[in-house]
C-alpha cells in the first residue's frame, strides 16, 4: 500500500525565513495554496517553504519553477498575479 511519488509540474518556492515571513511571505504561501486548491492543480503545482534564500533585504521573496522567476518585495496581490501568469496561462497555452 505505498503512495505514488509524483514530481509536479511547477514549484513555486516562498521565502519563509524570519524577515520574509514577518513581511508577507507566510501569507503570500497560503493564497497560493489556496489558489491551486481552489483550481484543481493539487500534485500538478506545489508550493515549497525555504527557510532562508539569503535576500533578507528583499523580503517577502518567492520564485516560480521551472521558469527561474524570481520576485521580490511580494504583495500578496502581486503573487496572485504571477500565478495567474506563470501557471495558469502557462497551462492554457500548453493546452492549446
């Protein structure tokens, strides 16, 4: 009864060490979770809490993968955005 191990499709890492979690980065994880709950893309795009990316200066960062996006000083307005961006229009233009 062992569970199938699937590798997603996108990973979009979030920031989660102290200064990004205390600017946003927390928060900015869980409206992206709840965005790929809320469209059905759960195991298709994951999202990954890093402890530290070593850009405190620039906090709350995240980054998309496999496209090597990186933001910074993330809204969560702006990280809504970028999903919309890199996974949702990237899926519709693969789906065509």
């Amino acid at each position: 009864m062992s569970k199938e191990f699937k590798t997603p499709e996108k990973v979009i890492y979030v920031c989660t060490g102290s200064k990004c979690k205390k600017k946003g980065g927390k928060d900015n994880g869980k409206a992206l979770r709840t965005l790929i709950k809320e469209q059905g893309l759960k195991g298709q795009v994951e999202v990954v809490k890093t402890e530290c990316t070593d850009r405190c200066d620039f906090a709350p960062v995240m980054c998309f993968q496999p496209d090597n996006y990186w933001m910074h000083h993330v809204t969560e307005a702006q990280a809504k955005e970028a999903f919309e961006d890199h996974i949702q229009k990237a899926r519709t233009e693969n789906n065509r």
